[in-house]
C-alpha cells in the first residue's frame, strides 16, 4: 500500500508514522527527517535546505522533489511506503504522480489529520526530541520518564530549532495557503480520507487501523 499522511504542522504526522511503519512494515519517508538529517550532515541540500527551514518556509520544490524521486528508487519501497510531509505544494503532488506512473505505480489512499489551530501551537511549541536517537517527547502529553532525558536511549531532550513560536506559526500559516489545496487535489481522485487527529496518539492509531482494515476489504 502506497500511503500519504498529511495534515498541518502539530497534527501528529510523524506520531502515526512512526506505529504505521511498524504495524504495516512499510519504510516511512518524511522529508523533514531527511533535510534535518542533511544539515546535520552538513551536506549541499542540509545548507540549503536549513535556511528555509529555520524561517518556517518551504525547500524548493526543485530540491525536495530530487530528494523524493531518489528515495523512491530504493529497494524497500517496492511493497509499499508511507510519505510524511511530502507532497506540500501542487507542484510536488504532480511530480509525485510523475514519478510513480513512470514506475507503474500511484499513491492509494491519502490520511488527512484534521486536528484545529489553537491545539497545533500548544502541541509544536511543548515538543521535545532527543538528541542522539530523535525519539519525540511533549512535555505535557508525553514526558519522559526523568526530565529532559530520553527514556529509550538516555540522550539529551531538546526543541526543534523551527519549533519556536515565530516560525511555527509561519508554518502554519503556509501550510494553509501552499499545502491545504492539496486536500482537494486528492479528495478529486477520490483517495482522501479525513480523520481526527485532536485526540491521544493511540486513540487516532486506531481510526488509521479502521481505514487499513476497509481498504483491505476491498482488494
Ligand atoms: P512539520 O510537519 O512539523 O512542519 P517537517 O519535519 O515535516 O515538520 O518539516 C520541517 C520543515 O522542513 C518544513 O517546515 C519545511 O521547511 C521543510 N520541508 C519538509 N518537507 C518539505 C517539502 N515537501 N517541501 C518543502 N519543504 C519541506
Ligand atoms: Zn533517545
């Protein structure tokens, strides 16, 4: 199964991704984690990249769209993937399509987080990420067991460097305006499913088995 999961900045993409890819055995391809990965690396793309990032815009579709083509090339994609913050313009969502028809393949169903404004800047601004093994903490909804330490390996807690208010709230705001439309891009095709995301973690995972359980009735 070829999935997409979208939503706003906050909406717990990369939450669900993270139970998707070990219930489903699909590799999970967030773009975000790529570019951190790159500045981290401080590869051409990561020095690119990072100034966009840092102020709450989008990487060039040309750069992120390379990124894309390339990781959907590798093996491990061949029985199904999961995008996480890929396609976020119009441009990208055409590309995609591009680059899968050439491989005889297309995105199956779409999984929309609905989740309102107010709850997206009070999510993005308590996260917390470790360190050394990115694992993601809230320091209201999820706490690690000892403060500021991460539970599975011990590293350092600390914020994204976009997860400040300015920028997430610039995030937002682009996502409204570049990202949003996609959602009838894909409801037009049909493949768009909407479903809550304001809830605990575990409570929206199970909304995301109900809509995998109908898709397999189908096949
Ligand atoms: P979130 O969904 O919480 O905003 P991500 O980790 O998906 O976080 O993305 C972080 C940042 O990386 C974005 O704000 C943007 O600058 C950049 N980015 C990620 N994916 C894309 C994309 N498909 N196109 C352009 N920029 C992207
Ligand atoms: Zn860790």
């Amino acid at each position: 199964m070829n999935l997409l999961i979208m939503g706003p900045p906050g909406a717990g993409k990369g939450s669900q991704a993270v139970i998707i890819k070990e219930r489903y055995n699909i590799p999970h391809i967030s773009t975000g984690a790529m570019f951190r990965e790159a500045i981290k690396a401080k590869t051409k793309t990561g020095l690119l990249a990072k100034e966009y990032i840092d102020k709450g815009e989008l990487v060039p579709d040309s750069v992120t769209i390379e990124l894309v083509r390339e990781r959907l090339q590798a093996d491990d994609t061949k029985n199904g993937f999961l995008l996480d913050g890929f396609p976020r313009t119009i441009a990208q969502a055409q590309a995609l399509d591009q680059i899968l028809s050439e491989v005889g393949k297309k995105i199956d169903k779409v999984i929309n987080l609905v989740v309102d404004e107010e709850i997206l800047v009070i999510r993005i601004s308590g996260r917390r990420v470790c360190k050394t093994c990115g694992e993601t903490y809230h320091i209201v909804n999820k706490k690690p067991k000892v403060e500021e330490i991460c539970d599975v390996c011990g590293g350092e807690l600390i914020q994204r460097a976009d997860d400040n208010v300015a920028t997430v709230t610039n995030r937002i705001k682009v996502y409204y305006e570049k990202t949003r439309p996609l959602l009838n891009y894909y409801d037009d095709k049909g493949i768009l499913i909407n479903i809550d995301g304001s809830g605990e973690i575990e409570e929206t995972f199970r909304y995301v088995e109900k809509i995998m359980e109908d898709a397999n009735d189908l096949t």
